[in-house]
C-alpha cells in the first residue's frame, strides 16, 4: 500500500489499484496546479476571457499533464529519493518501469505538440529536451551546480508562460517577453528553496546543486537579488504596456516577507521549516501571477 497516513492516496489507490498508483504519484500531481496556472497566466494575458477551449485544453494535456508529469517522473526514475520530495511527501519506491512510463510520457508530449500552433510546438519540444537533459545521465545537468539552476530558470519560469501565449498563436508581444525574462529570474529566487531542505539527500547522491556548491547562506542571498532584478523586468514589462507599476508592490512584498525572515533564521530552521519556506515561496509566486494578469490584462 502507498497511502500509509495519506487518506487521499488510499482513496485512489482503492480506484485505480496498488501497482498504479505510484506512477500517479512520481507525476507529482500536486504540482500541476502551479504549473497550471503559470502556463494559463500566458494563455490568458494574450487571449483574455476569448480564448478557444478545445486548444487551450489539449495544450493543457500536452505541457502540464505529458511533459511536466514525464519531467517529474523521469526525474524521481534516476533520483530514488527516500525523504520527502517537492509536492509529494513520503514518496514510494519508483516502480520497476517508471523510466520507460516516463520516457512515453515525454515521447508523447513531443509528438501531440505539433497539433498545435508551430511555435508552442517547439517550446514544447524544447522543455522536453532541457527534461531529459536535467535527469538523465550521463549530461544530468541537474547534479552540476549552475546548469541546474538554468535549465529551470529557462524551462518553468521563462517557457511556460510563453508556451501558454503561443497557444493562441498570437505573435509575442514586448511585454510578454519582459515579463517572461522576469519569472525566467524570479525561478532563480524559488530554485534554491527548492533544495534546501534536501542537502543532505542530494549529498548522498553526490550531485553538486547549487545550495550545496555555494552554501545555504549565500543561496537565500542571491535569492533575494534576483527577485529585485525579476521585478525591474515586470516593471519594464508593465511600462511597455502603459500600466501603473507601482501595483506590483503587493508581490515583491510577499517576496520579501518569505525571503528576510528566512535570511535572518535558516541556521537555527530544521529542514521541515526550509521544505514550509519553499512552499511559502509557492505562495509569493501566487500572488506575482495575480498581480501580473491584473496588471498586463488585455
């Protein structure tokens, strides 16, 4: 059984059986509302209330559920993670054919992409390859400190809102490039959150992540510095539009209320409070996604 002391999973698990759920689970649905709505955020500021349903939901199918289910899967295939991992706590052993269901998962992402508008093809086709790239050897840019951090600067915060507007086949707009180049930094500032708490998982394994190169100090630092560079790229971005930037205070706020008390504490916080203070980040990333579809509406 892979429920234990997790009600939800015992429900699906009594559905779908006990040799599938954990293939559910290591697609990490949880996630997929965050990613839903940083993908959606493109889609929206590019078609408003008149976007198409039936592309908006194969383009949904295509990059939350295929790719970034795959992406996730294939990374927790390599990883074997004991210990609690991002959106998926008490993780069960990866089955015996999770590569290979991951790698259909990806194959498929690829080959549907092209159903749709050329360049959300190729974004797509992209963040597939930047996926395999990240987790599988021998390139797993994932375990060198810097390529880690690039490919999901590129991959989440930079493609995903752009592969939602390409959805509409829409042409890009100066604005939604500027503010497509500040989540691409804002990612920076969530990326090391994400590792924290899971130093010494990644040490085990001998990866060389970012947190563990330059330190869990210095990594809240640079956190913070280029939240302020994210928000110059939305204030450019809102500035390109005509729209008052002064409303994006509320989000660089929410980020400096996560990331100073975080700074002034991390040496005396367990790894449970750094694992809270990523998902405190999730919520800061919440409320620049408000922000910005108030802010850039069409």
């Amino acid at each position: 059984m892979t429920g234990g002391a997790f009600p939800v999973r015992r429900f699906f698990e009594r559905i779908i059986g006990p040799r599938a759920m954990p293939y559910v689970l290591h697609l990490r649905p949880l996630e997929w509302p965050i990613m839903s709505a940083h993908f959606l955020l493109g889609t929206l500021l590019a078609a408003g209330w008149g976007l198409r349903a039936r592309p908006s939901v194969l383009g949904w199918l295509v990059f939350v559920a295929l790719m970034n289910g795959g992406t996730l899967a294939i990374n927790s295939a390599f990883d074997k993670d004991e210990g609690d991992i991002g959106y998926l706590k008490a993780p069960p052993k990866p089955p015996e054919h999770l590569l290979a269901f991951s790698l259909v998962l990806l194959g498929a992402s690829a080959l549907f992409g092209f159903l749709l508008p050329r360049p959300f093809a190729f974004i797509n086709l992209a963040c597939v390859a930047m996926s395999l790239l990240y987790s599988v050897p021998p390139a797993r840019l994932k375990a060198r400190a810097g390529w880690d951090l690039i490919i999901n600067c590129l991959g989440f915060g930079l493609l995903t809102p752009l592969a939602g507007w390409a959805l509409t086949g829409q042409p890009f707009s100066r604005a939604i490039l500027l503010a497509a180049l500040g989540f691409a930094f804002l990612f920076g500032t969530l990326y090391p959150m994400t590792q924290i708490y899971q130093v010494a998982e990644d040490s085990r394994r001998g990866d060389r992540t970012l947190v563990i190169q330059v330190g869990v100090g210095r990594s809240l630092w640079f956190a913070l510095m280029v939240a302020f560079v994210a928000h110059g790229c939305f204030f450019a971005a809102l500035t390109a539009q005509g729209r008052p930037p002064l409303f994006l205070l509320p989000s660089l706020l929410a980020w400096l209320g996560v990331l100073v008390p975080w700074i002034r504490q991390w040496r005396n916080w367990t790894d449970h409070q750094h694992e809270a203070g990523m998902y405190w980040g999730l919520v800061a990333w919440a409320v620049t996604d408000l922000s910005l579809l108030g802010l850039l509406w069409p």
